[in-house]
C-alpha cells in the first residue's frame, strides 16, 4: 500500500463542513470511532471505560463526532473502573467527546463544549492542547468522526450547582435548595418502551431537572453559559444566619389590624385578621432571606474584581437578586475554601458578614397616598424645580424635577383633620420612623404686624398588633414642630413591633395616626399653629442602621 496522504481537516463554520468526514485511505478511516479506540494498544484504558459507561454503541453509529483520548498510563484510570457507570459517563467520558468536526490545521484557539455540556479550552500552535493536556497524536480519521489522542485526562470540574449538593458540611443549604429541585419526563427524547396496562413506557427515560430556587435567584447555577461566585455557609455560618434573621419574622398564628378603609369614624373603626401558621411563615421567609445575597455574576461590573485580580476591588457587591452589599471586603475575608467550579467559584464562609439593612431588613418608604383621611380633605401637589431652592430641599437623587406631597387641610373652621397611613412590610424589630413635611402655606400675623408661615405641631400615635393577637395603641412623639419654610424632616418615634406584618397580604397593617395637637377652641395656639399637613413621606428606619450612621459619622 502507497503511503497515506490525508486531507487537512479545518475547523469550519457551516454546518456541512462540520460533520465532513476527513478523506484518507489509511484503514483506520474506514472504521468507526469505536473500532479504532477498542483496537488501539495505547487507549486500552479509554475503551473500558467507554464500555463501562455504555458509550460504544453511539460511538458506532453514523452520527459524527470529535473525540480526544487519553492514552494509558496518563491518567489515574483504575480509579475510574471503581465507579458507577453513569458517574464515568457524565464525568469522564463525556468529557473527551464533542459533536461536529474540531480538527487541526494551523493556530486553534477554540471554547469546545463537549457532551456533558462542559467547556473545554482547545488551543495551540504547531503544539495543542485539550483542557490544559497536551496533544500526543492529532486528525486521527474514522468513518464517523475524527481522534486526537491526548497525554492526560482532561479533569472534570463539577457546577456550581451539582459540587453544591455534594460538599460535605453543607447540608442546611444543600438541602434547602434540594427542596426546590423537579424532575420531569423528557417524552420527546426517551426511547419508548411497549405499552402495559393502557400506559406508556420507556425503555431509556430522559429526566428533564430543574430548580425553582434558582430562578427566584435568577441564578442559573446548573447551566455551564454563565460564570457566577456563590457564597457557601457551613451549617455553623448557616444556623448562626438564621437565628439573626428569624428575629425580624415573628408571626403569630392569627394577626389583626384596624381596618380603616370600612371605618365610618374615627371611632369606629372595624378590625379585620389573617390566620397563617406562624411557624412555616417565619422559617420559609426567614430561609429565603437567607439565600438572597449568596450568589454574584462575575459579569457584573460589580462583581468581576472577584474573579479578575487585575481589576481593583469595588466598595460594593451586587447579588442576583440586586441586594447591594455595602461591605464587600469584610464579606469575604469569611471565606475558608474556595473551588474552582465549571461555571464560576464556590467560596465556603464561615460567616455570613451581611449587614441587615442591605439584606432582609430594609429601610422602608411609606407614602402617604396610602392612608384615609378623617374630617378633612386631601389633595396631591407638587413643588417645582424652579422652587427647590427657595425651599431648601436638595434631590436625593440627580434628575428629580419636582417633588410630590400629600395636603391634607381641614373642612371647615372647626376642623381637625386626622390622617392614617398604612405601614405596608411591616418586620419584627426596632424602627426610627421620620416624617418629611413641605413648608406650610398658611400664614398668621406676630404682634408687629409681620406674616409668618405658620409651622404645624403634631401628635402621633400607632395602632398595631401585640404579640397575644390583641389590638393596641402606643402614643409616639407628641407636639412635634417642624420648620414651616422648608422641607423638614422630623422624628416621629422609635417602636420595636411585636409581629411582623410581611408577606400577609394587603390587608393587614400597622397604621401610624397623625393629628394636630391642640384643640379649635385653643385661640392662642390657633393663632401660631396651622391645622392642615403637607406630608411628602414617611420613612422607617432601622434603628440599627441609624446607629451604624451614627458611628461613621
């Protein structure tokens, strides 16, 4: 037989020249893939295993594939024969395999994905490499496909979502977002089996998994497209984060609320509940909060100093569910081990440094819009750009043109208006709660005959729920004055909440009473108080996070 000349065997971009079998009249050209790996003395190992797994049927039929093998004595093989055939299959075998054509003729610089969706780097130029292992023999053709044979074994790493349900001391986290994992039928691609009983079978059954969790997340930790860093607690970190958290969900089996939009008086207001089981409502939000900042995507231009050393570290992480956390560095210093996955890093902390405004127990903006007014009316007006001066009010944010309020003015002359406004998302714990009032509009006259704007003196008071289910008052900050010329923002109180009102609908509410203090018939302070309110919002704060500020300041 003359010498064997083959045809070069490109990397192509169409799908034709994809799936191309290379011209060669060498024997082995004429044989499949299966017939040249289980025939060749150096891949003796490779063809167990391939056997093992149940692979060299496909690797026998028509369908055109790249295969990269390792040769003997390259790779820790005997440890492979001790494992499960499905375990070879995914971890292994797949890994050296690929669809189309990835042959060799010249520089290569590709992002292979072979079989079990793994990406693989295959580069070189006149010397290749496959996964970092170094090309013994290249464009071996067969009739199904083409072979390189490797000097090593390309190492397997797991996502970040299948080393998740594996690690050893993990198993809070592992097994709460095992909770959420489904698995279904993939009819289109099971082979059918015969029919029993009026029922279909299915000789090979392909199961379709998927996570709910994740997509809460919005974090695809089981596909291998995208590259994220998860944060791991060990059940120590875990329980440790729990028990902080879980403070902030006290339920109760049966909250109650004045319900204020049936109300026809002041004092008669109706009351309305909701019957939960309190336990279950405070473990599940109490676990959801948990696992809400735990991934990033190195994507992000947050989060890519965590994967790119060349890049400074910011003072700020942003998770998948846009919790932005303000204290990046002291987050993870709690790293202990940290692994290399296939679709990003997987970093075990021993504590989870999250600060709890910036993570479950947030600041919380309430409008006034929400609320009923009582013997008075109410009317939303705005304060132009043009006045923000006049009125000493700086944006909080760029872009903001005019700023909103809620007017609430008396009926008549013997008025006293009263609003209510509902506090919606409502947790367990302390709160400062602060009032923002735009400048009066209403105006008296001193002894010498000069106008002033009148400043407003308020009281406030909350109606809420006690620990017990029972309905009750506690009086706030009384005769609060503000300043009448400009937008001013006021103490209204400090109050720790017995129950949380979080995630139990929109019926069920603490609600924060606001009045003027004195009474119509009060001439002198008639004269030096206006009765109407002008409310631009309501903030509750945490009060730890008052006292963090206060600390920087």
């Amino acid at each position: 037989m003359t010498a064997a000349t083959m045809l070069a065997v490109t990397s192509c971009s169409d799908f034709s020249d994809y799936n191309d079998t290379p011209v060669s009249d060498v024997q082995q050209a004429e044989r499949t893939l299966w017939d040249n790996i289980s025939q060749n003395d150096q891949l003796s190992d490779f063809a167990t295993l391939v056997k093992k797994a149940g692979f060299d049927d496909e690797l026998s039929q028509p369908h055109f594939y790249t295969v990269w093998a390792p040769v003997n004595g390259t790779y820790d093989a005997s440890s492979l024969m001790s494992a499960d055939s499905a375990t070879v299959l995914y971890q292994f075998v797949k890994s050296h395999i690929a669809e189309y054509n990835h042959g060799i003729s010249g520089p290569v610089d590709e992002r292979i994905h072979a079989l079990n969706r793994k990406s693989f780097v295959f580069e070189g130029d006149g010397q290749y490499t496959y996964a970092g292992q170094a090309l013994k023999q290249l464009n071996i053709p067969n009739s199904n496909g083409i072979m390189h044979l490797l000097d090593g074994a390309a190492r397997f790493y797991p996502n970040i979502y299948e080393y998740l349900l594996t690690y050893e001391g993990i198993d809070s986290v592992s097994a709460y977002f095992k909770r959420y994992e489904t698995s279904v039928l993939d009819t289109k691609n099971s082979v059918l089996g015969p029919t029993i009983n009026g029922k279909q079978t299915y000789i090979d059954s392909v199961m379709i998994t998927s996570n709910s969790l994740l997509k809460m997340l919005d974090a695809k930790l089981d596909k291998e497209d995208s590259t994220y860093t998860m944060l791991v607690p060990t059940n120590e970190a875990w329980q440790a984060q729990y028990d902080k958290i879980s403070k902030s969900f006290n339920f109760i089996n049966t909250t109650v609320a004045q319900n204020i939009d049936e109300a026809t008086a002041t004092d008669k207001v109706p009351t309305v509940s909701v019957t939960v089981d309190a336990a279950y409502t405070k473990d599940s939000l109490t676990r959801l909060y948990l696992v809400s900042d735990l991934v990033y995507n190195n994507n992000n231009y947050y989060n890519n100093w965590l994967v790119d050393d060349a890049v400074e570290p910011y003072d700020t992480l942003l998770s998948t569910t846009y919790g932005f956390i303000t204290n990046p560095q002291e987050v993870m210093s709690r790293v202990i081990d940290r692994e290399t996955m296939s679709n990003g890093t997987f970093c075990i902390v021993d504590s989870l440094a999250f600060r709890p405004w910036e993570s479950w127990c947030f600041s919380l903006p309430q409008s006034p819009m929400n609320s009923r007014t009582w013997t008075g009316s109410n009317s939303y007006l705005y304060i132009d750009q043009a006045d923000f001066d006049s009125v000493k009010y700086v944006p909080e944010y760029p872009g903001i043109t005019s700023l909103g309020y809620l007017w609430v003015a008396p009926l008549s002359n013997y008025g006293k208006p009263q609003l209510d406004v509902k506090l919606r998302n409502v947790l367990s714990t302390t709160y400062n709660i602060y009032i923002v009032l735009a400048p009066s509009q209403d105006y008296g006259e001193d002894d010498n005959g000069n106008k002033f704007q009148k400043p407003n003196m308020l009281d406030f008071s909350l109606s809420y729920c006690d620990a017990k289910g029972k309905l009750a008052t506690q009086k706030l900050n009384q005769k609060v004055v503000n300043d009448p010329t400009r937008v001013d923002t006021l103490a209204v109180g400090t109050f720790t909440f017995p129950v949380a009102y979080a995630g139990l609908g929109n019926t069920v509410y603490p609600n924060l009473k606001i009045t003027t203090d004195f009474g119509v018939f009060d001439k002198a302070k008639m004269a030096a108080y206006t009765r109407d309110f002008r409310i631009v919002s309501i903030l509750m704060k945490p009060a730890e996070l008052d006292e963090f500020e206060a600390t920087k300041e």
